[in-house]
C-alpha cells in the first residue's frame, strides 16, 4: 500500500491570541483577522508601556507575530553549541604553541595583533591574566536553515559566522522583547519565549564590575550603545562614559601592578590635564584598529576589557569557522576533546568555509592550475573580518573576471592593509517564507536568518529572526546602493530605489520635495533643476564614514602645520614651490607677521569652510580618495547640504533603523564662523552670479540667518566699502559700506571717505563672495582678511589643488621633524589622497623625462586647473594629442611660477572609479553612474557628509557648472 507523507514545518510564524484561545499553535496563515488585530494590539500596548531604556519602541520594524520553533530545533541547537565551545576553548588556548597546527600562519593578523595576543597567552599561563575558557564573553553566532520539515534530515541548521567583536551584540534589545512576550503569553500558555530578560541582562553584566565606573572606548564604531548605558546606571547609579580610544592616555602610577594607569578627559573639562581614571572599558573596536595603538596601551587594555582580546580577534573572524572544520579530527582523535558524534553535529552545523591559501581551495577551485568558473554560482564571497553582512558578494552576480580575480586574491593567507580578506563558502539555498510584517503587509518568498546568545560559553536563547526576500538578509540590504526610504520602511528592510514600486517612490519624493522647498522657499531658489535633486539616498557604511573622520583629522593638523609654516620655515620654501600672484604673497606674509603679534588670528580655529571632493575607487570596497579641497566661499552649499539631509530625514518615510550622517548641527556650524550676536555683511560680486548662479540661491540662507538671530544678513557690492580710521581697531582702521545701493548709483572709491550725504553702516563681520579682489585696495583686502568667514589662508592655499602635491610631499617631515602625525595618520593620508604632480617639482621632472623617453602613457592621467572649480577645464590625457598638447603642458609644468595670462594646470593619475546602476529619476531610470562625495568641516571640525553628485558614467566628469548631476544625501544602518 501506498502512503502519503505530511509536511510539519520545524518553524513557523504563529498567532499567539488564536494560541492561548485554542491551545495549540496557529499559523498565522490560518488565524483569523480578528485574532491578527489582536495580536498587534497587544503587542503594541505592552511594548509602549515596558520601559525599555535607550530604544524607541516606535523606531522598530517588529512584526507583532512571533516565529514559534520546535523543541527539538533548541535542543539540538544547544547540543550544538556544546560542543562549539569545547572546540574553539581547545584551539584558541594551543593557537601559538600547537607547532604542527600553526595556526597563525594559515590564519595570520597584523604584526601588532599577533604580538597582544601572545602576550596574553603567555600571562594566563602564570595566572595573570585569566584563562580564555574564563572569559568566552558575548558570542551571537548567525545561522541559516537548510530545511524547515521535522522530518528532514539533520538538524537543519548551519552556522555561517560568530558575532562576538562587541560585549553588547544587541543582547539588551533581545532581552527587552523576550521580557515583551513572556507578559503577553503569561505563565499559563503552551508555547513559551525563547529567552529571558534577566538571564541575558544578568550574563551581559556578569562581565562588568559594577562597583567601578564603566567606560565604553570606541573607534570607527559609529553606535551610541544608549540601551546599555541607561540599564548600566539603573542596575548602578552611575552611567558609563563613551570615550574614543583616541582620547585614552596612560600615565605613570606606582600602585599598579603594571606600574602604569589609564586615563581619559574629564567631560566638560576646559583643561587638557583635567583627567579621570579608567577602570574598566568594553571595547567597541574593529580589528584593524588594534593595530594603531602602542603595545602598552593594548598590554593595559587587555587587562581591563570586559571582552577579551582572544574572542575579539579570533573567535569573531570568519576564517576561523574554517579552522574549525580542519581540526575536527584531530580535535577527536589526538587532543580528545571531542567525542565523533560532536565532530559529526560541527562537522554539519557549520557552513564549509575555505580559507585564503588553504588546501581546500587548491582543491577545489585550482586543481587545474587556474580559477574554475564552473563554481561560481554556488558561492559566496564573505569580508573574512566584516560584519552585518557588509562586504558579502554573490558569486552568480560577478562577472567571471571579477570571480577570477578575486580567487586569485585568495592564493596566500597573508592581509594586506586597504585590501578585503575573504573566505568561501557555498550560498546555502534556504527555506522561503511568507512572512506577516503586519496584518496588511506580507513579505513574500522570505528567507530567514537566525541567530542565538552564549554569554561566558552557556547558551541563553535565541535572538530576533531577521527576514528579507534579497539574496543576503541583512541589515545592509544585500547589495543595495540607492535607497527607497518609503518602501524601506514599509518592507522592514533596506529596498533599492530600482526594486521600489512607484507607488513608494511618488511617497518618498514627496516627502522630500516637500521638506526640500519648506527650507528653500521653492524651485526658484534652487541652484538646479528640481529634478536632479533625487529622494532616494546613497547608502554607507559606518566603516566609511569612520574612515573619513579619522582622515580628515590626520588631514587637518597636517594643513594646520604646514600653513602655520609657510613663511616661517625657510628650509621648506613653501612660496617658491607653490608661487601666487604678488598681491596675494604679500596680503599673506602680512597675515603671517600680523599672526605673530596678535596670536587670535592663527589659522588654526579660524580655517572657515573645507569642502573636500572624494573619488569611490572600483578596487577598494568602503574606500574613498580625496582629488580636491574647495575652500573659495564661506558657504560651499553647506547648507543646501544640511537641507537634503533633514529632507530624506522626513519621519514621514524615513525607517528606524536607518540613520543620515548630517542633522541641525550641519547648518549651525555657519555660526562656528560668524557671531550670532553681530550683523553679517556679504561682500558679493554682481559679475559673480551672473557668471556662476542663480542671484535667488543665497534667499533661503538670508532668511534662515534672520530666523536664527533676528537680523537678516546684507548684500555689499565691493565698491561701496570705504576704510576710516578707528584708534580701537588693529589695523587703525574700521570697514564700513554705505547703507543702500542700486546699480546705477556711481562707485565710491574704496579707499577714500565717503560723501558727507552717504549714510554709513559699520561691517562687523563678512562673508565673500568674490573672485577677484585686485580691485580692491591692500588696506581693504588686509581688513577683510581680518573679518572674513572664509580665511585668506583657506582661499589661497587651501582651495589650491597644488596643496595636495605639497601636502604628499611633506608627509614624512610631518612624522620625523615636525612631529604632528603619527606613521599611521601619515598613511592614511598617502593612501586617501590622490597622487597631486605640481609645476616645478622633481615628480614634474620625471614625468618629462619619462615622457621623452617613451616610457610613459598619457592615457593614465587627467590634467587638472589648479585654481578653478566646479570640474572646469579639465582635461583627460587620453583626449590631448601626443606631441604638441600632452607635451606642452608636460613642458609647461618644469616651472613653478603663475602667470595672470596662462592657466596652471596639475596632472594626477586617473582614478578608476566604481560605477553603479542608480535609479536616478522616473523620466531616465537606471542609468550606469560613477559618483562623487563631498564632506564639510568647519574651523577644522568635522560636520557632516554633503550631498553626493552622480553622472551617467560616460560623461567622465561630474561638472557642477552644467548642473546635469544628480544630487543626493546618505543614510547607513543605524542599529547593532
């Protein structure tokens, strides 16, 4: 006879009121809409009344209707998880002195990393250091389904990575909505959470010392931790302090064992020396940022984190699942640390994982002695040392020559700095789902990622269900570059704007043109067409946007000393190898003296507005490079930039789990530069807007001002400022500019007294937006140079693309001699700033001698204006002719000198730079798109990402002057 079979799912998304109605468990599927809307009532009354401290319950994407897992599923999960432990305990503690293992070599670090981590070995062998297997910390291994039939084989189940770089690992968000469901199911229910709030808050604190203060130390890690900290002083009374691992100083201290103690700024303290003592940190660091501190610091460190180094660096890089599965064996039969049964339940709970230059990748993918493509659709690529699904690609989505590339990336197990470490593993065809985000929204053919909590090596439940129709599920959105806000947050998940229906691309550019124009006062006073303003915003990650700020540190103290030294260091000789024109070397050498008596007017903390361009560069994933630094006006659409960002922040559309690296402190930063207390007078050129902009473009700036301080900002022509003389006044000298004007009235000269009929209106402070000011008289120009928001300094060094040549060659006298960099800020800035050859210089020379000797392709090269803006006048190599164009700009480039009649131009090598498909607008769709970045900083302070502009990768150069480039803000994922 012949039977049937009856499919029971291993997991399935429940009702719970139709569960403690019936008393046995309801799909939702079969609940009826009356029990649907009784489960988001419930769920949403008891999750707005529990107080869950540092989360906004409103700010979540949380389905009402809980996964429901058998019994059986946790068991063996937990049986699993058994012997994960006895595993990784055994190799970590031999991984520098198992030999035959060696381990460090099929798994190298960074030569600081390696040299920590022995050091721990060797104290917890004399006790000085605990024991691994007594500080396993936090783990939060991922891992997908393989199956979802009771009656499958295996567990169905596979762990794909260790989350563990972090003590927190969103543990609290976990413990507060297994709290949430315990209240709603009460005691008496058949099903039951599958965790609990005290023992996941309990393990979680268990680490800490709570008799100490608690510092939480960060580096590039963008995440507030405000969960932890209000939870740590309700259970203390005192509140842990966030402090950047850059802001730790270790000073000499008899009473400790080390003969040293750490310490960080009070906070509030206007003295440098006002510090206080840290006890005891929980490390937030990402691991190639071990490596930028001195083994003393990490000797210190190691002693007071709550999350041991070992499980840090180790226990969380993904090659290390790969050394799992290699020791199996041996982990059976010559250490005994596992019975066969335990090897078989690893052998498969993991996903295989092939390690860079390991002996199971020249097995299988170069047994012939080249890369197989046939392979290629059945793996994945996965950033060994990333997280969050950051950094994975799909091997059916590379093309066989990125596929190549990439497995011959993987031949030697060596990292190398500024390049992506993967390992292999196979893309895991998962069970699909049709998942209930809320009773009018299902998200169909689902997958579903899992994910569990082992606190000190016990397990302690599950964490959230994460789902997603992407061929990643992850918060990153799998791939996803232009983001659709109104379906993000409608889905749960980040969506493209290219996978969004028009329906939520009509909502999002709604919202956005709405905000957009209740700031600018309509398309009139934009500086484009509205059209090339898109809603959807680029995505970036927190690695990014860490990156960026710590360059732009680096970058700022390097442009500090060097201009500080630009008349004073002789042996430098910054004039003769980047002359100005006369009137301007004399307006700054008489900054310079007037420096030297009236310190206040340094440059540095009166550097203005910075507006750095960055290229994306097709071979580095999160990598960015500086090509240029605008510097010519006080405003640089600062804040156009900070009314994008608050445009796609609309609560309208904007999910909760997404964040915009700019806010209100962007646009506030103006007054960084100007006292709110005083008028501001805008020294502008008719001919200047005529030529460049909309005259309409600065209203919404003049009636924000207004708004803000309750004077609304005036508009001088250059020929009304007159000079008179003020006994209070540095210069001798006070600027004034007759109070109304029209065109046809008759210029006044500049330097000379008014009309007794002129009423007068005192200058306190301007903003310029000239182009030329050899008009002017050198008195006026020094007072300006004076009362200006947008610095001499800046104007004429700094927005001067050869700043970047002298910059690059400076950099190792600004480690040795000067000692204002660090060897580590002194790369990143060689690394992060495109190569800049100036006129005059040995790097000019030699491009000339290769040029001649037929050694050199002009096709590799831009040619670039080095005092003008906005993409004009650059030139691409491959567009000159040979001998008479390429030549005699090589030609004119051996002399460093300007000249008023011949444009100077700098060379710097071609940037191949990533292209993406944008869904750009709905009249032209998705279009192939390279684009560029910007950033602003003000008075040397970091504020906040500008607007991105894209073109259609074809055009080659984004040109703001034809305003044909698509602007638009950023987002990145703002939750653990």
């Amino acid at each position: 006879m012949n039977m049937g079979s009856v499919y029971q799912p291993r997991h399935q998304q429940v009702c719970y009121s139709a569960i403690l109605d019936k008393k046995q468990p309801v799909p939702v599927s079969d609940a009826t809409e009356v029990d649907k809307k009784q489960d988001e009532v419930v769920y949403e009354k008891v999750d707005q009344s529990t107080p869950q401290l540092g989360i906004d319950p409103n700010q979540q994407d949380i389905s009402a209707f809980p996964m429901l897992s058998d019994k059986g599923f946790l068991a063996q999960l937990q049986e699993f998880h058994e012997a994960l432990v006895k595993a990784i305990v055994n190799i970590v503690e031999r991984w520098w002195d198992d030999s035959v293992s060696d381990f460090p070599s099929r798994m190298p670090l960074e030569p600081q990393a390696e040299e920590i981590l022995k050091w721990i070995h060797e104290r917890s062998k004399n006790n000085s250091i605990l024991a691994f297997a007594d500080c396993l910390g936090n783990w939060r291994p991922d891992f997908l389904l393989t199956h979802n039939d009771l009656s499958g084989p295996g567990a169905g189940f596979q762990i794909c990575e260790i989350n563990s770089r972090t003590p927190y690992n969103a543990i609290i968000h976990s413990a507060y909505k297994h709290g949430i469901m315990k209240q709603i199911l009460g005691s008496n229910a058949i099903v039951e959470p599958t965790g609990d709030f005290k023992t996941m808050a309990d393990g979680l604190f268990d680490h800490f010392d709570l008799d100490l203060p608690i510092h939480l130390v960060r580096g590039r890690d963008y995440l507030e931790r405000q969960e932890f900290a209000l939870l740590a002083e309700r259970k203390t009374g005192s509140r842990p302090r966030l402090v950047n691992v850059s802001d730790l100083q270790l000073k000499v201290d008899a009473s400790s064992s080390t003969g040293l103690a750490l310490y960080c700024k009070k906070p509030g303290a206007e003295d440098e020396q006002a510090l206080e003592k840290v006890y005891q940190v929980a490390l937030a660091l990402f691991p190639e940022e071990y490596s930028l501190l001195s083994l003393d610091m990490l000797r210190h460190l190691a002693r007071i984190s709550v999350n041991d180094f070992r499980t840090n660096l180790l226990v969380n890089d993904q090659r290390f699942l790969g050394i799992i599965l290699q020791e199996l064996d041996d982990l059976v039969k010559k250490h005994k640390v596992l019975t066969p049964d335990q090897a078989r339940i690893l052998q498969e709970g993991i996903v295989p994982t092939i390690l860079p230059g390991s002996p199971e990748l020249k097995k299988i993918f170069f047994n012939q002695g080249n890369p197989k493509v046939t392979l290629k659709d059945d793996f994945m690529l996965k950033a060994a040392r990333a997280s969050r699904g950051n950094g994975h690609l799909i091997g059916e989505e590379l093309s066989t020559e990125e596929w190549e590339a990439a497995l011959r990336g993987m031949q030697s197990p060596n990292i190398h700095t500024n390049q992506t470490s993967y390992v292999l593993q196979p893309y895991v065809r998962q069970p699909k789902f049709n998942i209930l985000a809320d009773r009018n929204r299902t998200v169909r053919q689902s997958q579903v990622v899992g994910t569990y909590y082992a606190v000190n090596g016990r397990f302690v439940g599950l964490g959230p269900w994460r789902t997603g129709n992407g061929k990643i599920c992850n918060v990153y959105g799998g791939g996803c570059v232009l983001v659709c806000l109104s379906a993000s947050k409608r889905a749960g998940r980040l969506v493209s704007a290219s996978d969004a229906s028009s329906e939520d691309r009509q909502r999002a550019e709604e919202a956005y043109y709405s905000m957009l124009y209740q700031y600018t006062g309509g398309p009139v006073n934009l500086m484009y067409e509205p059209r090339f303003f898109t809603p959807h915003p680029i995505l970036i990650s927190d690695q990014f946007l860490a990156e960026l700020k710590r360059f732009h540190e680096a970058l700022a103290i390097a442009l500090n000393n060097i201009v500080r030294r630009w008349f004073t260091d002789k042996d430098a000789a910054f004039p003769t190898r980047m002359p100005l024109m006369p009137h301007e070397e004399h307006l700054l050498q008489w900054l310079s003296d007037h420096c030297e008596a009236h310190p206040k007017h340094a440059y540095e903390g009166r550097q203005g507005n910075w507006r750095p361009d960055l290229l994306i560069p097709a071979d580095e994933q999160d990598g960015f490079k500086i090509c240029e630094i605008n510097g010519r006006f006080f405003s640089l659409s600062l804040d156009l930039g900070s009314t994008i960002h608050k445009a796609i922040a609309s609560k309208e559309t904007k999910p909760g789990f997404v964040d915009v690296p700019a806010n209100d402190h962007m646009i506030e930063a103006f007054f960084e530069m100007f006292n709110p207390d005083l008028p501001i007078h805008l020294v502008q050129s008719p001919v200047f807007f005529a030529g460049q902009f909309k005259p309409g473009i600065m209203q919404p700036f003049l009636a924000w001002v207004e708004k803000r301080t309750g004077m609304r900002p005036r508009s001088v022509r250059p020929e009304d400022l007159c000079l008179i003389p003020d006994a209070t006044s540095q210069t001798g000298y006070a600027l004034y500019c007759t109070q109304s004007f029209s065109a046809s009235d008759p210029p006044s000269s500049p330097s000379s007294s008014p009309k007794k009929e002129e009423t007068l209106e005192l200058i306190h402070q301007v903003g310029l937006q000239l182009l030329d000011f050899s008009a002017l008289s050198p008195e006026i120009v020094r007072h300006l140079a004076l009362s200006g928001a947008n610095d001499a300094r800046t104007r004429l060094l700094v927005h001067d693309k050869r700043i970047l040549g002298i910059l690059h060659q400076e950099l190792d006298g600004l480690v040795t001699k000067h000692r204002v960099l660090t060897e580590e800020q002194a790369n990143l800035l060689r690394r992060r700033i495109v190569p800049t050859i100036i006129p005059g210089s040995p790097e000019a020379k030699q491009l000339l001698d290769l040029h001649r000797e037929g050694k050199l392709s002009k096709d590799d090269f831009i040619i670039k204006p080095a005092r003008d803006a906005r993409g004009q006048g650059i030139k691409f190599g491959d567009e000159l002719s040979e001998s008479s164009e390429w030549g005699e700009i090589l030609a004119g480039l051996q002399a460093p000198a300007l000249s008023s009649d011949k444009t100077t131009y700098v060379i710097q090598p071609i940037i191949k730079q990533t292209e993406e498909d944008l869904f750009l607008d709905e009249k032209v769709g998705v279009q192939r798109c390279q684009r560029v970045g910007t950033y602003y900083s003000v008075n040397g302070s970091f504020v906040g990402l500008g607007a991105w502009r894209a073109i259609v990768a074809s055009e080659r150069v984004c040109n703001m002057a034809t305003g044909k480039a698509w602007k638009m803000g950023s987002v990145f994922v703002s939750h653990e």
